[in-house]
C-alpha cells in the first residue's frame, strides 16, 4: 500500500519528534479499522470506512493520538460529514482526535519547520489536553 502524505503531514511528524523524542512510536496512513473498538465490526463499516486512514497516529504507551490534517478539500459538506463520524468513532474507540486546519495552521501547510509551524502544533495539542 502506498503511503499518501498530505500538505503539512511531514512538518507535523518532525515537530512532533521535536517534543515527544524517542518517547513515542508514529504511525502514518492508519487504517481506520485498526483504531475502532469492535462494538463497530459487529455493526460492520461502510465499503469507504474500510479504506479510509488516518493521517498520523501517535502511540505513547496511553490513548492513540489521531492527528488528521485537513486541507481545504475537507470543507464540503460530504466530506465534513464524514469527517465528522470518523472523529466521534475514534473519540469513542478512546483515542485522541486533533485536526490541524489550513486556516489555523498556515505556516505548517507551507511544510515551513519554524517556530510559526511549531506554536500552530503546540497550540493545537494544548488545546486538546495531550501536553
């Protein structure tokens, strides 16, 4: 299977590395399956659930971090819908969910690695409580 990296992707795993160090394990392109409770295979995933992934998955010995880098092409309304279940599905499957938006993250989709990107990642993993 081919790895797709997205616009902000790279910069978003090098800062991480920056933080967290050798402390945690990162995962691009999870499937989505491998990070759902099995309360959801019994009531079976969609033919597109089964193939859709997660950007970066950060695994720190606790809760998984999701971290989904949504560009411009997630501010459909098909698109934002379905990202929206996946988020309660992986919220409910006890991971952590953080998205990073181009229109809060300006910096880290220019794939810039400067203190700008850094603060945009910090700010966002602040807000959702993992540091």
């Amino acid at each position: 299977m081919t790895e797709i990296i997205g616009k902000g992707e790279i910069t978003t795993i090098e800062i991480l590395r920056e933080i967290f160090g050798d402390s945690i394990f990162i995962k691009t392109q999870s499937p989505l399956k491998e990070l759902l409770s099995h309360e959801f295979y019994s009531e079976g995933l969609s033919e597109r659930q089964q193939k859709e992934t997660i950007d970066i998955t950060v695994y720190n010995g606790f809760q998984p971090l999701c971290i989904r880098v949504q560009g411009k092409d997630h501010t459909g309304i098909l698109k934002s819908q379905r990202d929206s279940v996946q988020k309660k599905m992986l919220e409910w499957s006890g991971n952590i969910v953080i998205d990073l938006w181009f229109h809060d993250c300006p910096e880290l989709f220019k794939e810039k690695l400067n203190d700008s990107s850094r603060k945009e990642v910090i700010d966002s993993l602040k807000w959702a409580n993992y540091l």
